[in-house]
C-alpha cells in the first residue's frame, strides 16, 4: 500500500547503495493505490525483494503477518525492510516493530 508521497520519497531520498544487491522485504506489499517496488527493482537493483501482506495481490509473494516474519525467514535476514501505511493500521504496533528489528541485519535499514 502506498501514495505517491511515498513514491516520491523514494524517488528523491532512497540511495542506491542501500538497496543494490541487497535483500529486501516489504511489509504490506499489496498494491493499493501505488507501489515503490517497481521503481526499487528497476532503478535501485536488490538481489531479491520480497513482499508479504494479510492478502493475495499484486506484488505479494507471500501471505502472511509481520509478526510471523523471523518464523519464516529468520532473524537477521533482510539488508531492508519497507512498511509504508502499515503501522498505524495495526493494533500492536509494537509486536510488528520488533518482528521488523528481528529480520533486520545488523546496520540494515528501516523505511516506514
């Protein structure tokens, strides 16, 4: 999920470095109204993007929560970790950051 002030954001702020040949997982990845992968995969070149989300659709590779993220991928996983318009939706929002920091790589990076 995502609006084009995120979008943007990315166009302007995200660095090549940070993502190229990176692994990426992108929590909330359903399309609705936008996405930043397609410009992530096209112009900041990760070595794998993966996207997961409550719901089948467009860019979710894999259903499933956030809190169930280090189940299945494991701690210290990910180089990135995306979650636009997500958090606040969520009634423990504090659970899904933790989940974030166990498959965050140490010096990874946060984008919410």
């Amino acid at each position: 999920m995502c609006n084009i002030a995120v979008i943007e954001f990315f166009h302007h702020y995200a660095e090549v470095d940070e993502f190229k040949d990176k692994v990426v997982l992108e929590i909330g990845s359903k399309y609705v109204n936008g996405s930043v992968r397609p410009f992530i995969e096209k112009f900041l070149k990760p070595k794998l993007y993966i996207g997961i989300d409550l719901e089948p659709g467009l860019y979710v590779d894999i259903v499933t929560t956030a809190e169930a993220a280090t189940n299945i991928f494991g701690v210290n996983r990910f180089d990135v970790v995306i979650s636009t318009e997500v958090i606040e939706h969520v009634y423990d929002w504090q659970r899904v950051i933790n989940a974030i920091k166990e498959v965050l790589k140490p010096g990874g990076y946060i984008y919410i």
